[in-house]
C-alpha cells in the first residue's frame, strides 16, 4: 500500500519534460520530464545482444536535462554502455571506476554513457539496504550530482524499451561497440567488486583493442550484480508487500529505567533508530509511514527502527490503532508514567520535549545524529548507509 502511495505521489510531482531539442528549458535548470513507470509485458528472459550485432538506437532523458540517441556519440571512436542503478551495492562499488574511465578515454575519442534499466515497479523496499536513494529518476538527478558523474545518466524505468534490446543481466553490465557501432565486448569491469582492488581491467582492455584496430581477446564474459528489476516482476513486490502486512504488531508499556535501556542500547548490536510520537502529534502522524519503510529497506542488516508513543498511558489502544493501520511491524513502545518531564529527561537531556523527536544510537548508547521536529529522510538514509555498522558495499 505504502508503494501504491508513493507511486502515485510521484506521477503528480511537477518534474516536468525535457525540451524535444535535447537542450534545458530555458526558463529552469530543472528537467521537465515526468517519470511514470509502466507496467511491461511479462517476458521469461531477455537475451543478451550478441557479439557483432549492431548498437539498437534510443531516446532517453538524462539527469542533466537532455534526451539521448546514438547519434549523440556520433563522433566517438568507441562507444561504452554501461547498464548501472541507484541501488545495487555492487554497481555503487563500480561508480568510481566508470568514472575513471570516462576520464582516462575521453581525449581518446571514446564516450560512456551508464542506462539505468530498473524499473521502480519491480523493485522492493528490502532490495534497498545498501543504497539511500532507489531507481526513480527524481533520486537519479541527486545521485548523478551527488557523486559528480562525469557521463550521462539514462533512465529507462518507464517502459524498459532500452534494456529489452540490450538485455542487461545485472548492474553494471558493460557493453562496448567499435565505431561502426557493432558489440565487439560485453560482460563485467573486472573481476574484483569491492573499491580499490581492481581498475576495470577487462573493459580497458577491451577500449584498448578497440582503439587499435583490433578485436577484444576475450570479448565475453560474466558479469556479477542486482539482477534486473524488470517492470513484469510486480509478484515479488506484492508478496513482499503482502507478508509485511501480514505481520503482527503490537505496543509495550515502558517505564523510566526501560527508557534509558532503550537509549543506551546494551542489549542489541544494533544501530537503533527511536522515534517519539504521539496520536495527536500531526507532523508525528504523518512523518510515521516514512520510518516503516526505513526498517523494510534496512532491518535485515544491523539496524532496527524502534518506535515510542507519548500518549497517555490510558490511550494505548488508540496507539496501537493507528500502529495496526500503518503496518508497524517492529518493536513498538508507550510510556507508561504520567510525568512526560520523566520521559524527557529519561531519553536525552538535551532535548527539548517537542515532538517529534529521532535520535539514532550505536551498541552502547552514543548518540550519532538527532532531529528535533520532522526527520529529512534524505538526510538520515545517508547517515544510516553510511554508518560503519551498514555501508553501501559486500
């Protein structure tokens, strides 16, 4: 349901079109296109364009405000596509790398370009524990600028029409053509993911041969990553869906000693996330649906999602009411003592007793970020991925 909502909210957002000229509108830096997956129809496999077949045509819009063709690398004597996304710890291990590349090539005549084929109805909140962003093009844009990108950025979430005649396996999926735009290299970088072992040795070497007239001398290989998130394999999303619904939900009475247990988080080795809301708190209530989701995407890794009403102990039913309804299926707690001075002072001195209230802590209870008011979840999915206890990587 959460999905169904997002979704739809994302349809309305005013991310407008991209100018049919492949150039910025002039009034705004801002792309103008409006990004709506659609469902595709179902497919048991995509196959892999073959060696020797030439490069299938495009039209897709950039993170930068443009729409791409071949004929946008027209003059490149070498042309490399890299099939890529937001959200796969393996191709974030690669960013550097392609970066690299397009780096070192590019006063030789050669252009990369990285397609993201994910296509955000086929991708679920539990394929996103290594990532702060997923595969909609919106969080491209802030990937893309994020990380200073030195290519450009293509999404294909909408219909996949791309990623059908190229056929990427996983991300990052590399496939190299020679001028006259025939594949003459397709499979991985190199054979090592994790950052700073490897230098994408076999796609250089493949660059290599092309740039002097020679065929690459191994011009297949396999290629290790996320699978591709296809807009057909909406069931595993439902199921998914479905099961977390399914799950139980209930809510604990707690008083001060459990509170500071709660903070000091000794009995976990765990980065906890606490919120403190109230039924009758509005930003509360509706910032809420956001925390469910940030322990879907990252409680299967150490990270648990912990959640605290400041009700009155006498409105616990209500509480677990609107807990019911919004599907919070972890640890759920209320204070069970009148004095909310007692609560305040039990969870962090420094706080002021507004609500709401976050703090994330590490086993043994220091306090690595805190929000006073409605959370930035852009903000804390970066701080939480980034942590020494997650990360973004194997």
């Amino acid at each position: 349901m959460l999905r169904t909502l997002f979704l739809a909210a994302l349809s309305l957002l005013p991310l407008v079109g991209f100018c049919q000229s492949g150039q910025r509108h002039p009034s705004t830096s801002t792309p103008k296109f409006v990004s709506k997956p659609q469902p595709v129809a179902h497919r048991d496999s995509v196959p892999t364009l073959k060696i020797g077949a030439a490069a299938p045509d495009f039209k897709l819009p950039g993170t930068d405000g443009k729409y791409y063709t071949l004929k946008s690398f027209v003059a490149a004597k070498v042309l490399v596509v890299v099939f890529t996304c937001n959200h796969c710890p393996t191709a974030q291990a690669y960013e550097d790398r392609i970066k690299a590349v397009a780096a070192d090539y590019k006063s030789k005549g050669v252009a990369v370009v990285a397609i993201s084929p994910t296509s955000p109805l086929g991708l679920l909140y539990e394929e996103l524990g290594y990532t702060d962003m997923n595969d909609d093009y919106a969080e491209m844009i802030l990937r893309a600028k994020q990380q200073q990108f030195n290519f450009p950025y293509l999404y294909d979430g909408d219909t996949q029409a791309t990623s059908l005649l190229y056929g990427p396996v996983a991300t990052p999926h590399v496939f190299v053509f020679d001028k006259m735009r025939k594949l003459q290299y397709v499979g991985r970088l190199d054979a090592k993911e994790k950052p700073g072992q490897a230098n994408a040795e076999d796609l250089r070497a493949a660059v290599d041969a092309l740039l002097a007239d020679n065929l690459p001398a191994k011009p297949v290989t396999k290629t290790f990553g996320c699978s591709t998130k296809w807009g057909w394999k909406t069931e595993l999303r439902t199921k998914a869906d479905q099961e977390w619904d399914a799950k139980p939900v209930g809510i604990e009475p707690l008083q001060v000693d459990g509170l500071q247990a709660l903070v000091k988080n000794a009995n976990s080795d765990k980065l906890r996330l606490i919120n403190i809301w109230a039924t009758w708190c509005g930003s509360c209530v509706q910032e809420f649906p956001g925390f469910v989701v940030l322990q879907r995407m990252y409680g299967a890794r150490d990270f648990e999602f912990v959640s605290l009403s400041a009700d009155d102990p006498a409105r616990q039913a209500k509480a677990l009411g609107f807990l019911q309804q919004k599907h919070a299926a972890f640890s759920n707690y209320i204070f069970a003592e009148d004095d909310k001075y007692a609560l305040i002072e039990a969870i962090d001195k420094n706080w002021n007793g507004a609500l709401p209230y976050t703090l994330l802590v590490e086993p043994g209870g220091k306090v690595v970020w805190s929000q006073q008011g409605e959370v930035n979840f852009a903000e804390l999915k970066r701080v939480i991925v980034d942590h020494p206890k997650i990360g973004r990587f194997f």
